[in-house]
C-alpha cells in the first residue's frame, strides 16, 4: 500500500567521488549513532531498565510516550517527498494509529514500560521505518540517499529523545553527589536571578506560570517548525541544504549530557526548595530557601542527592536549545523571527524563574550553542583563521566559566562588581565574535540589473 503513494523519481545516481565520499560520510554516522545507542542501551541494563532501542522498539505497538514527537519525526521525513505522497503517508500513518488504538483498547494493552502513555503515534513510526524500506527496496542512487536521509533525520530526532532520556537516568544513577552549593555560591557574582525571577514569576500568579510552562515543554515543537521551514524546498531541489536546525540540535543533545557526567548539578529549585512540584526532593535539599532568601556564601562542598532527579543544569541546554531556534530564525519569515525571539527571552524567564537553572547554567548554555553553531558552519565553508580563534575562544570561555564556579565559587561571590560584569562582557565577545565570523558567510545579495535606456527612433 505504501508503495503505491511513493512512485519512483528519476534523477541521476550520486556516482561522482564527492558523492560517494558523501554517502560513506553518512554510512559511518550512521554506523556511530547505532553504537552509541547500543552502548547506551547496555548501560541502563545495568540498572534494570530498558533503554532507547527497547523504548523505541516498545512504541511500535504499546502506546508511545510522546506521539507528537513521533509525528513531529515523521513531518521531517516528509520534507523529501512530493505533496502525494505526503498525503498518502500521513493517511496510512492515521489508518495505523486507529488500527493499534483499537487493539490495545480491545487487548487492555498500557503504555511503554507499564506507563499510559498517548493514544498516538505508532502509525507515524511504522511510516517512517515503511520509508526506509522503500528506499533500500525500491530507489536508487541520489533517491535512495535522499530518502534515506528524510528517514534518518526523522529517526534521529526521535532517538535523540529516547538518547536523552537515558543520558539524564544514568546521571542519576551514577552522580550521587552534586555541585550545587558551588554553583550558587558563584551565582553571587551574578545577582542570584534564580531567586530574582522565582519571586517575579510567582507574582504573576497562574497565567504567567502557566504560559511559560507551555514554552518549555514545548521547546521541540518550536525546533520543529523553524525546521520544516528551513527544509521546505527539499522536496523540490532534491537535496538538503547545506546547514540546518537540526544539525546543531542532534549536537547540542550529544555532547550536552556528556557534560553532566562531569559537572553534576540539579538546580535551585531541587537543590535549595521544595523539588519541581513542591513534593519528593525537598528532604535531600540542602535549605528549603528557593526563592525567597538567597544562599549564604559559606564554604561549598559537593552534596548527596537522590537517584532519581537528573543532573541535568550545566549547561542549560533548554538556553542553548533556544538560542540555536533563535540563530536560525533570523533568516525566515517576520513572524518565525518573533516567534524564535519569543521563544528564547520565555524560556530564560522559565528556566529561572521556575528554579531548573542558576545563571551561570544560561550563560554557558548560550557560549556553548554559539561555539557548536560556528563549528558546524566552518564544516561547510571552511576553517579559516577567524573560524579557528572563535571556536577555541567560546571553548576557553565554556571552560573557565566552569572551572571558575567549581574552584573560585567564593573569590566569585565576593567580587560581584568585577566578576559579574566580567562574565557578561566576555559573553558579548563570544556573540560579537560569532556574529563578525559567520557574516562573511552568508550569501550576498546581487546588484540590480540596470534597466536599459529606451532608445529614440529617428524619426
């Protein structure tokens, strides 16, 4: 059925040796991503839980945890295909869902790994694996890479997810101590906006905390949408463009979490007040003071906490997340460039305001999404000398911030004055510096053509 809606394209064959080192290129990514998901896989089996592969494997059939990633997955694949065949995927993908929903309702089957989970979503998933299929069965040359491509990048993002979740588990499981106290002590130099934007979100009352807490659980929707804009003429140009949204996400969501296995925090609002939802952390806190009184400097030192609440603050790859939405809607339509605006001064007020971050946490995820962004651009337009010193001065900067805050923590505090604006003003270099380095490589606009005299006839 599927492969009826999918008819074969001609095109030529991606036979050059720039083609080929280009699929081989592909082929070798691919080959690592499925290492590093076994790996991780091994990993939580460790601990007596299922990892990605099996959470992904689960959601062919049981009900899937988030069925609008899994759709969202799909909408990326469909950049490379023609407005039928579109039509025909998600048609087969809804026909799935209702067919699954009607057997796990008949059968009383839950959701993955016992949770109830959506309704929907395993149709998009056996949609995009239905592709890979017809790409390995029924296309050749250019089409097969193109499609396998959509396949992946769909794939990708849903692994990337189920990556994460997993990342944030064994952080749990293997960081019982964290560097909390170190971090808020440093946050001194900055004027503690944890405990500044607690106090003024909760003076919003409802509406204001309920608002941001739609931007930052739907952060993924918004990467999705600038996506599907950047990728909209894929289908028509038969290749992807050179760099997009989610090359930079896939990279922040990798070496993120990486990051947490060595820099091991959880937050303000675990740490220092009553857990997310004010039950269930606040006994492992060092003082339920979150946000209304400060931390005292004192003298930090690294803390037990539970095994469950992730360490997931340093960076805030929410902040760098947004911050590349941000990048990469400067170049699309009026309202995306609001909308990615929006986005990311909401998700810095969330991000404080509901204690998931101290600032140190915002200002390295904004230094590490600026370095990663211009890495992956130098790739496609070459390393110059200005790429080189932009790239090893937002790493210098990542560094210091973080060996700053874990050995100087109380120098910091002490010297808001000098360290604050200090802090700050580095940032600005690594933005003013990002800003100088990728202008020379954004298209330039063409001349207009002169208009031709009108030419008298002699009469």
């Amino acid at each position: 059925m599927l492969s009826r809606g999918f008819s074969r394209i001609s095109g030529p064959t991606a036979s050059t040796p720039k083609g080929r080192a280009r699929t081989g290129l592909w082929a070798a990514a691919g080959v690592t991503a499925l290492g590093f998901l076994v790996a991780l896989e091994l990993a939580a089996r460790r601990y007596g839980l299922p990892g990605p592969l099996t959470h992904q494997v689960a959601e062919l059939v049981y009900r899937p945890k988030s069925g609008a990633l899994l759709y969202a997955g799909l909408a990326l694949t469909l950049v490379v295909l023609t407005w039928r065949q579109r039509f025909v995927a998600i048609g087969v993908a809804l026909g799935i869902d209702a067919v699954l929903a009607l057997t796990r309702w008949a059968f009383d089957i839950g959701g993955v790994g016992g949770n109830e989970g959506r309704a929907f979503g395993n149709g998009a998933l056996w949609v995009v694996l239905g592709c890979g299929v017809i790409a390995l069965t029924r296309r050749t040359g250019r089409e097969r890479v193109l499609l396998l491509k959509g396949v992946g990048l769909g794939l990708l993002l849903v692994a990337g997810r189920k990556t994460g979740d997993t990342w944030l588990l064994i952080t749990s499981k293997t960081r019982p101590l964290v560097l909390d106290p170190y971090v808020a002590t440093a946050d001194h130099a900055l004027g503690n906006p944890s405990w500044v934007a607690g106090r003024i979100v909760a003076a919003t009352g409802p509406v204001g905390s309920n608002i941001l807490h739609v931007v930052y659980g739907q952060l993924a929707v918004a990467a999705v949408v600038v996506s599907l804009y950047q990728l909209r003429n894929v289908a028509a140009e038969r290749r992807f463009p050179a760099h997009h949204l989610v090359r930079t996400f896939l990279v922040i969501g990798l070496l993120g979490p990486a990051i947490y296995m060595i820099y091991p925090v959880v937050g303000p609002v675990f740490a220092y007040g009553t857990g997310a939802f004010g039950t269930g952390s606040a006994h492992w806190a060092v003082a339920e003071i979150w946000p209304h009184t400060p931390p005292p400097v004192g003298s930090p030192h690294p803390v037990v906490y539970d095994a469950i609440t992730p360490r997931n603050c340093m960076p805030s790859l929410h902040t760098a997340w947004a911050t590349a939405i941000f990048i990469h809607s400067r170049r699309a339509s009026r309202f995306l460039r609001f909308a990615g605006t929006f986005w990311l001064l909401a998700t810095l007020a969330a991000t404080l305001g509901f204690g998931y971050h101290y600032g140190i946490d915002l200002v390295a995820g904004v230094v590490f999404t600026l370095t990663i962004e211009t890495a992956l651009r130098a790739l496609d337009h070459g390393w110059d000398r200005r790429a080189v010193q932009q790239v090893a001065g937002g790493v210098a900067f990542f560094t210091a911030l973080l060996l700053a805050a874990r050995f100087l923590p109380v120098q910091m505090a002490h010297h808001p004055w000098t360290v604050g604006p200090f802090i700050l003003l580095a940032t600005a270099a690594v933005i003013y510096g990002y800003l100088r380095t990728t202008a020379r490589w954004e298209p330039k606009a063409a001349p207009p053509t002169p208009r031709p005299e009108p030419q008298l006839e002699p009469a």
